[in-house]
C-alpha cells in the first residue's frame, strides 16, 4: 500500500537525512552540544523519515486516512 506521494516523499527524504545526519557531524557539534542523548532521539527520527520515504508508506497516514498520493485516489 502506498499512501506517500511524489513531493512528501522528497521533502521526507530530505528532512530525514538531515536529521540523521548533522547531530553527529562535527560542524554542527555546538548546536547539538548541550542535547545530550537527544541526539539520538534526533537522528532516529531522521531514520523514520527517511524509511518512509523510500518505502512510500506512513503508518501514521493509514491510521488518520490521509494519502498524499494520487494512486487508489477516486
């Protein structure tokens, strides 16, 4: 079941990576300096993102019954 479209599934892609990614790059190290274990927390929210944008499925979307795709739209 595919319930992400095009553009979500960018955005998604996006804003997933960059969370995964700057908590533990050391450019960004002063913004994410007093976070502690919500680093983690950050990036792991990242990988979801990033998972639901390459499998085109939101879990969340099933249950609330939004699709932002135009398959099965009628």
């Amino acid at each position: 079941m595919i319930n992400v479209g095009s553009t979500d599934r960018t955005i998604r892609f996006i804003a997933g990576l960059a969370l995964l990614l700057l908590p533990f790059l050391p450019a960004a190290a002063g913004l994410f300096a007093g976070m502690g274990m919500w680093r983690l927390a950050i990036a792991a929210v990242g990988g979801v993102l990033v998972l639901t944008a390459i499998f085109r499925f939101c879990p969340v979307y099933t249950l609330l019954g939004v699709r932002t795709c135009d398959i099965g739209k009628k």
